[in-house]
C-alpha cells in the first residue's frame, strides 16, 4: 500500500493556514509549523484528528497530523523543519509556504514607508523564507512530483496594502515563486495565491474604515475569506498542469 500522501504548512495554526491544513486534510498527512504558540499548534491537531480520511476506510500510518516548532525567519530552522517533516512523516509531497510579516503603516506617507528594519523584516519572511523552504524540500518534492504554493498578497500585484516594504515583498515573492516554477520544473509545480485583505485575526487590526474601504474597492463587494483562498491553494495543489502562476483572490480589486 502507497504511503498517505505528506503536506507540510508554514505558519499553519491559526487564519489561513488553519483552514488550508482542514481543507488538505481528508486527504494529506499535514505537518503543521508555528512560531511560539505551541497550544494552539496542538489544538489544530486535535481538531484535525476528528476529519475522516476520504475514502473513509484508508488505512494511515501515523502519526497522521504533526507539529513542528520552527522560526522560519531563520535558515538553518527552515532546513531542520523540513528534515524533521521528512523524518517522522517519511515523504514530503507539498510544501505551503504560508508565513509572512510587515507593519501597519500609511502606505502614502514615504517617511514611514522607509525605516530600514522593516524592509530587511520583510525581505526575510516574504522573500528569502519561500527560497529557503524551496531549497531545502527540493530533493524531495522531485521525488515525489509534489507541488509548492506560497502565500503572497494582492499588494504585491497592484500597489497597496499595510506597507510599502510589504507591497514591495509581495511583488519578490510573486515573481521568485515564478523563477522557481521555471528552475524546479518538470517535477515540482510551483504556484503562488495572492489574497485581497481578509478579517482574519490579522485583517481586523486594520481600522473599520479602511477594512470597509477595501471591501467598497472590490469589484464583488465583499472580501475574500480564508475559505475561499485555501480552496485555491487546494486545487492548486491537486492540479498536475498548474505552475508558474499567481492566482488574485482579491473580489477583484486588482482589476
């Protein structure tokens, strides 16, 4: 009997990251990163356990959900996460590369837009964390065929969002997850989502008037939800004919 099928999630406890491990997990083995918030890592466990496998008599070998501490800020954290994940699950098939940072700033107000440390932040967790990732889950994602998606932002296609560092980020991420598609091809597939604001736990610390701003700016007249983004990274995951592309769900603000 093949071996269940492995996804590994940066940033996975909580928002987005939370929902995409429930949406994979009828039908991946998920490893689950976090940062410091170890409870919360092991109640998405615990919650995740109650998801039936499909079909509902597949047998697992377990564990069949995991979680692994790991700054992903930091390279040598990025690569033992990944051995680890190999380690104890014993293939690695997808990689979503979820984690990222920035400062709630005015975006049109150049002098705040300009502090150093938040550039060098977020070149580090919007950026150099998804190559770092990359690299070290290479070998075995060709093994596998498996697919890689990161998490960028619809700030990184059209200019907006909390910061311009982040904006600017974004755009890296996006274009590094293209690169990617053409280095890592044919074996990896490697695509990129791009969600508009979100009232997660981070999108209700932005003002009620610019969260009712971006929701008027939509052509939808309504924002994307966690759910509607994990049901991309899903198919973007599945999709064997899928790479090189950024998906915006966005209610198309960026149109």
């Amino acid at each position: 009997m093949a071996t269940p099928k492995v996804a590994l999630i940066t940033a996975g406890t909580a928002g987005l990251g939370a929902q995409i491990a429930r949406v994979l997990a009828p039908d991946f083995r998920v490893v689950i990163n976090y940062a410091s918030n170890a409870s919360r890592a092991q109640s998405l466990v615990k919650e995740l356990d109650n998801i039936p496998p499909q079909p509902a008599n597949t047998t697992i070998s377990s564990p069949r959900f995991y979680s692994v501490q790991a700054d992903v800020g930091v390279r040598s954290s990025v690569e033992n996460l990944v051995a680890e994940t190999v380690r104890t699950m014993g293939r690695l098939d997808v990689v979503v590369s979820n984690a990222g940072w920035t400062r709630i700033t005015n975006f049109m107000d150049l002098d705040d837009g300009s502090r150093d440390e938040d550039w060098d932040r977020c070149f580090v967790y919007n950026v150099k964390t998804h190559l770092w990732l990359m690299h070290a889950a290479k070998k075995h994602l060709e093994e596998t065929e498996g697919a890689f998606v990161s998490t960028a932002s619809v700030a990184g296609v059209k200019p907006s969002g909390s910061s311009l560092a982040y904006a600017v980020t974004k755009a890296a991420q996006i274009h590094l997850a293209k690169s990617l598609a053409v280095i890592c091809g044919p074996k990896i597939r490697v695509n990129s989502v791009s969600p508009g604001m979100m009232l997660t736990e981070w999108g209700m610390k932005f003002p009620e008037s610019k969260r009712e701003a971006a929701r008027n700016n939509t052509k939808l007249k309504r924002l994307a939800t966690v759910e509607d983004v994990a049901a991309q990274v899903r198919t973007l995951v599945l999709s064997m004919s899928a790479t090189g592309q950024n998906l915006c769900i966005d209610g198309g603000s960026s149109v």
